[in-house]
C-alpha cells in the first residue's frame, strides 16, 4: 500500500471514529459488532430525528435495541419500518423546508413593499 492510501485510510478512520464517537458509541463496540451494516444504517435514521414523530422514534428505539443490544440482523419486517419512517420523516422536512422557503419570500415581499410605500412617502 503506498503512504498516500494509508494516509487516505487513517484520515477516513478519525472522520469515523468522530462520527461515531458523537453518536454515542465508541469505535471499537462497532468495529467488534456482527451487524455493523445495520448498525450504521440505524444511526444514519436516526439523524432525521428532528422530523420523526413520537410514534416513529418509539418504533426507531425498539428496533434499534434489537440490532445494536440483541446483535440481531435487521429482518424485512423491521427493514420495511425503517424505510417507511425515513419516507415519512423525510416528506416532513420537506413540507417543512417549503413552508419556511414561503415565509421568507412572504417577509421579503413585505418589506419591499414597505421600502417602496417609505419612497413614495
């Protein structure tokens, strides 16, 4: 391996083990886990958590305590729950983001017409 790829390497393992370390888990329970795939993917819903709501982020712990404290495999049932809370949570931070992309263009109309009504003046 030349140094430059190892350097590439070391460098992508402190971004990893920062992320990790925000998350609340050390990177060696992760490393040591069976299901670090679903592991990962877990944690990765569980950024939307500012769009889920309370039903969703129950179901998002109970399935989370099955994969990351059980060390069990995400089965279909649970897979298609998550993708149905990212599916819903994700329609909710849009409809969000176009609701506040609404507002500000509203404040921006209003206070060009309140600079324009001052000129008049």
């Amino acid at each position: 391996m030349y140094l430059h790829e190892k350097l590439k390497e070391i460098e992508q393992n402190l971004l990893i083990k920062r992320w990790i370390k925000k998350k609340g888990i050390s990177f060696e329970d992760l490393d040591r886990h069976p299901q670090i795939d679903d592991v990962i993917l877990m944690l990765k819903v569980r950024e939307l958590r500012d769009s889920m709501n309370a039903s969703e982020i129950a179901r998002w712990g109970a399935i989370w305590n099955t994969v990351y404290y059980k060390k069990r495999a995400l089965n279909s049932k649970n897979l298609t729950k998550i993708q149905n809370i990212v599916v819903e949570a994700q329609q909710r931070h849009n409809y969000k983001q176009q609701q506040y992309q609404a507002q500000l263009k509203k404040i921006k109309e209003m206070r060009e017409n309140q600079e324009t009504h001052e000129v008049s003046t």
